[in-house]
C-alpha cells in the first residue's frame, strides 16, 4: 500500500430495527427463520457456540472486519455497542489465533450484548462459559493475537459466507447462526408464523404416524417416476 491506513475505520450511527420487532424473533428456532427466508441466510456450519446451554440470543449486528489475527476493532466496538447489540467480527476464517476469550466476553456481557459472534477462534473456554453470554465462533486455541488494525466497524462484511450489515438481525441457538436482514425483518416476522404454523401441524401427522411426505407419496405414485427392476 502506498500510504498506511488509518487503525480504524468506523461509522458510529447506522439504523436500527425497532427493539420490539427484534424481540419478536426472541427463542425463534433457527431452522424456522431459514425457511421463512426462502432457505438460507446461516452462517458457516463451522460457526457454533462455544457452550451449547448458552446459545439461544437475538440481538441487532454491530459488523466489525479484523482481518486475521488481530482483534482491535472488536476492542474497540465494546466502547460503540448498545445494550442488546451483537458484535459479529469477520476475520478471515483464521484459524491460527483467537481474536475473542474470557475477558472480552465478561466485558460484552457488562456492557449488555446479546452475543458476540466470529467466523475465527476464541480461547479461555472456562471464562466463557462463566460470563454466560453466548459466543459462537470457528473453534477454540490458546493461541493469542495482536491488537495492531487495521480494522473497521459498523461497515458491511462477509462473516461466515453471509453478507451483513450493521442493523441487521443476529440469531443464534444451538444449530447456528441466521442473519435477517434488517430490510426483510417484517417480511421473516410475517412468514415466521406461517413456517410455524405449518411445521406444527405437519408434526402433528407424524406424531400420528405419517411416513411419507404428501407430495413424494404423489410423486412415487406418478408417472414422472419410471421404476425398473
């Protein structure tokens, strides 16, 4: 690069969704939103928590980019996060060091986050678990990082494989991590009770001993299906 950049590139305001429709998607199975978002929208299934009985959140994205192997932006985004925010660090994929661990859990869940998410690697298990905030990430190392940027926050990033911006919607339980963009938050809303709706009353025909889909038991029926011996 011609001229260094600057350590940290941040664009403190952007929009936030209304904290009641957020609340809305409050305990929503991840499985669910992916279906009312046509199928997809979940991070890489690499990224999980880090205590499965501390997984559940919904909260709004405060983006951070790092880069691997530093971790100054998310630093740095603890002092611009509001309470109920989800600090989401793009850094790679990097699988060599950890760019979160106990103490910047413990400080996220002072400062009031719902979760803090990255595609890289976390360490200091047992204090995260202590600080009961969910944390999802690639994996768990000892390695540690730098603190040296550049880095950005609060502009949009790919973690994951998935495009997001701050303002967007976070939810993580057990299976992953859903982004709802912040522009279909109505529409996942609305057509979350129709997947719910339908996924209940389709399991409550399996319950009752259904074995076969309606529509593939047509199709194994039709003579779209050629059986040969």
């Amino acid at each position: 690069m011609i001229e260094e950049p600057p350590l940290l590139t941040v664009r403190r305001t952007f929009s936030r969704p209304p904290k009641e429709l957020v609340g809305s998607l409050a305990g929503a199975q991840t499985g669910h939103l992916i279906d009312a978002m046509e199928g997809r929208g979940a991070l890489d299934a690499a990224i999980k928590p880090i205590d499965r009985t501390c997984a559940g959140f919904v909260g709004t994205a405060l983006t951070c980019e790092t880069g691997p192997s530093d971790n100054l932006a998310i630093l740095a985004a603890l002092g611009l996060a509001e309470p109920g925010d989800v600090i989401i660090a793009a850094s790679d994929a990097f699988g060599s060091t950890a760019v979160m661990g106990d103490n910047v859990a413990m400080m996220a869940k002072n400062r009031g986050l719902a979760a803090l998410v990255t595609d890289g690697m976390v360490r200091d298990t047992p204090g995260i678990v202590a600080a009961a905030l969910p944390v999802f990430a690639r994996g768990v190392t000892p390695n540690s990082c730098v603190k040296s940027g550049p880095g950005k926050i609060g502009l949009p990033i790919v973690c994951g494989g998935v495009a997001v911006e701050a303002g967007d919607v976070i939810v993580g339980d057990v299976d992953g991590i859903v982004v709802v963009p912040r522009g279909m938050l109505d529409h996942v809303v609305k057509r979350l009770a129709e997947v719910i709706k339908a996924e209940q009353a389709l399991q409550a025909r399996i319950a009752e001993g259904l074995t076969v889909l309606d529509p593939i038991d047509a199709l194994l029926r039709s003579e779209r299906v050629r059986y040969v011996e």
